[in-house]
C-alpha cells in the first residue's frame, strides 16, 4: 500500500475521530483543522515530489478490483494535472473548515465538522481517480454530505429547499453520468479506460459524449442546468458554499479535462458548436444576473456562472493556450470565491442580514476587513497582478485564435465584471456607517479571521504575479490528441 491509497481517506478519518469527543471538548475544532492541515501537507508533499524535487509525472497505485470479462481497480493517481485540483481542495478546505468555528451551535459542531471533512474526502477522491468506476462512485457520494448539511444543519425552510433542489438536479446528472459511462464499458469491457484508445462507432461516441456533457454541467454548473446554484450558495453556511463553490464547481470541469475530451475527441468537436453557445449564455447571463441582485451570496453566486462559463470557452475552443489556461482560471476562481464566500460570511455574522441596502460604511469601523475585501473584490473584476487576470487573459487570448467572435462577445462580461464587483465592495464598505438596530459595536475581523482569509488572499496575488507556474506546467499530453480547428 502507497500514500496515495490512503490519501483521499485521511480527511474522512479525522472526521471519525472527531466524532468520538464529547460535545463541547475544544478538541472538536483542534481535530478537524489538524486533519486538514496533514492533508494539505500531504499534497504539497506530492507537488514537490513533481514540481520541485524532479519526481515521476504521475505518482500512481492500482489495485485489482474486479477481474473478469469486466474489469475495474482501485486506481488512483496525482499527475501533473490533477495536482492542482488536489492542491486547491486541500488548500480551500483548511480556511473553510477553521472558519467553521464560528457556525453551528456547540452541540452539533461534531457531525457539521465531520460532514464538511468527509466531504472533502469525496472531492479528494474525484480528484484522484483514475479508474472510471471509482470516479463514479465518488461523484454521487459527494451529494451526502452537502444535502445532510443543507437539510439538517441550518435551521431554515429555504436551505432544506435548496437542499433539495441541489440533491434532485446532481442526482439526475449524475444518472445521466452512469449512463454513459455503463454504455462507455460495455464497448471497452474495463473501467479503466483513460490512457488507452478504444474504437467506439462515431454514432454513439456522440452520445455518450453528450451524457458526461450534461452530467458535468450541472455540476459546474452551466446554463440552463444551473438551477440548483444560487439558493444552494445563497443558504449553505459560508465554510460550506466555500467548498462548493471553490472546490465542487470544478469536478465536471475536471471530467471534461480529464474523462470527456480525451475520450470522446471527435463527438467533442462535434458538440463544440452548442457547448460554446452554452458557454457563451452562461458568461453573459450569470454577469447580468449578477448585477441585478442586492444580496451578497446571491451576487456572488451569479459570477461563478460567469466566470466558469469562461473556462467552458476555453475547453472548447481547442487552442493550446486557453486549455492551459482554463486550468490557472479554476485554480484562481476556487481562491476568489473560497475568499469572498468566508469573508461575506464574516459580515453577515456581524450585521445580521445579507442586503447590500441594509448596512454600508463598514470601512469606518473595520479597516483590516476592507483592505481584505478590496483585495478579492480587485480580483473578481479581473485586476491586472492578481489571478482573476492572468486566467481571464489568457483564455482570451488562446480562444480568440479559434472563436473570435464567441470571444469578442465575451468581453461584454468583463466589463460587467467591474460595475458588479465595485458595486459589492463600495456598497458594504464605502458610504455613510449604518447597520441594522441591534448588531454589535465591533466590526473588525479578529485575528483568527483575519489568519484565515489571508492565505487565500496570499495566493490569488501569487498566481498574479507568477502565472507560469501553473501554465507551464499542466500537462499538455490531456490535450495533445485534441485536434485543434486549425488543423481540422
């Protein structure tokens, strides 16, 4: 047995353990963070092994699950490009779990922290997959711990009908997803199938490329299939929607990178025509709707339509540059959203209510959370120097090479991107100090607050300022059999 094999479990054991302590015992919180922070250290263990001490592409364990005339393994694997999906999960996870702190009452801090463990554990999963049984597998188990946290742990009418509507439309999809991959294996005999080049008839490559399609739509989500996100975001507590929304939005992007393109690359240049139309909706609508809205979460939730759109531009527009490129534009998104998601939580805790007409002038009173919230509200609107830009840039760039005039209608969102993204900021912080009757004098973050937003923030300059590092080093080979249009 290698670290990789237990990797993914080491997030759901911590959430074991804290189970076992009496309610109330302060190793509730210290158990789960302790078990975030090994995970963490475990993935930047394996980053280094490829990034810095010259180690193997791929780190790699496969274990034989079922032998027969069908065949699955436990097959896990961080590669140069699952790599960044791991490091942001793990990344993510230890601000939202230590941010966690603040919500839900002492008597059910175990099963909120336990659930927001496991669910990283899925994530981790997913992530690390290699076999396509058990990427299934993980992909419906992620919807657990989500649904139980909406339903059961928030107290609210509205959250238990987010809860399931979340539950309904990802539960569908992922039917769908097991349709494609059921009618995928009954051709190649195997679930493990990524590496290898099957003959599958161009008819129902088509299909089933189109099953994955929607499954990860959903998920990401896109438009149409986008109904379930903003009450999930708008309800979930802030450590939670930070991990949907900084983490689970990309596992279908994931797919597509991972399972989808490289498998099906005829049926995708196939379908390239109506998946950038639903890109390009998904960019302009989730802008519009973002700058309709008065609540925070709301808002907020509508730019990840937007800004995930993008990525779907770039998949889709086959250019080299804006592949490598979708993968900088998760990475940034996760940080920007995991950031302003925590943060928004913050301000919530404090003036009770998330309508951007009911308190303002926040900056009076906490300057140290202003700054933090200028710094991610500069990176949502794509600020040249922090990593909003450099994904937003160079998507741009690499897919005005192939779809120019999908791209060029694009550029409408960014603009839009500003007027929102100033919008949230001066409309909390700026302006006359006023909040609802009975909030608290203290407006300032704390210092365990301000430790945990810091690192996101931290990070969001860094892949600004240094691109290249994620660029230059995903791994072309995911894409390299991908025609390009120019080739065609």
């Amino acid at each position: 047995m290698q670290l990789i094999d237990v990797f993914p479990l080491v997030p759901f054991a911590f959430g074991l353990l804290t189970l076992l302590v009496p309610r109330g015992n302060q190793w509730v919180r210290i158990l789960p963070i302790l078990g975030a922070v090994l995970t963490l250290g475990m993935s930047l263990g394996f980053a280094a092994g490829y990034f810095v001490l010259g180690g193997t592409a791929t780190t790699s364990s496969i274990h034989p699950w079922i032998v027969g005339p069908w065949t699955a393994a436990y097959h896990v694997r961080v590669d140069a490009t699952s790599i960044w999906f791991v490091l942001l999960t793990t990344f993510v996870a230890v601000p939202a779990i230590w941010a966690a702190w603040s919500y839900g009452d002492a008597q059910r801090q175990r099963g909120f922290m336990f659930l927001l463990l496991t669910f990283e554990s899925t994530l981790l999963g997913l992530f690390t997959a290699a076999d396509l049984l058990v990427f299934y597998v993980y992909w419906d188990l992620m919807l657990i711990p989500v649904f139980v946290l909406l339903a059961g742990y928030t107290g609210s009418p509205d959250a238990r009908r987010a809860a399931w509507a979340y539950l309904i439309y990802n539960g569908a999809g992922g039917l769908v997803l097991l349709l494609g991959v059921v009618g995928l294996v009954v051709v190649t005999h195997t679930f493990e199938v990524l590496g290898s080049t099957f003959a599958v008839a161009p008819a129902l490559q088509w299909w089933l490329f189109g099953a994955f399609a929607i499954a990860f739509l959903v998920k990401t989500p896109a438009f149409p299939f986008h109904a379930w996100m903003p009450p999930t975001y708008t309800h979930s507590p802030p450590p939670l929607v930070a991990m949907i929304s900084g983490i689970q939005s990309k596992a279908g992007l994931y797919g597509f990178i991972v399972f989808a393109l490289p498998l099906f690359p005829d049926a995708a240049h196939a379908w390239a025509p109506l998946m950038l139309g639903i890109a390009l909706v998904s960019i302009l609508y989730g802008a519009f709707a973002a700058l309709a809205q008065t609540d925070m979460k709301t808002l907020v939730a509508y730019t990840s339509l937007s800004h995930l759109g993008l990525v779907l531009l770039a998949l889709f527009a086959f250019d080299i540059t804006s592949l490598q490129a979708s993968v900088l534009m998760i990475v940034s998104h996760g940080l920007i959203s995991a950031a302003l998601f925590i943060m928004l939580g913050f301000i919530e805790e404090r003036v009770g209510t998330r309508d951007l007409f009911a308190f303002g002038g926040l900056a009076a009173k906490a300057p140290r959370l202003q700054a933090l919230m200028l710094i991610a509200a500069m990176a949502l609107l794509g600020l040249p120097g922090l990593s909003g830009f450099a994904g937003e840039f160079l998507i741009l760039v690499g897919s005005w090479q192939t779809q120019p005039v999908v791209t060029a209608i694009s550029l409408l969102a960014i603009v839009i991107a500003s007027v929102y993204a100033l919008r949230l900021y001066q409309a909390a912080m700026h302006g006359e100090y006023r909040v609802p009757a009975g909030a608290p004098a203290a407006m300032e973050l704390r210092p365990r607050e301000l430790l945990v937003v810091a690192p996101l923030l931290a990070a969001i300059i860094f892949f600004g300022v240094w691109p290249a590092v994620v660029t230059s080093r995903t791994s072309p080979p995911i894409f390299g059999h991908l025609r390009s249009y120019e080739t065609r």
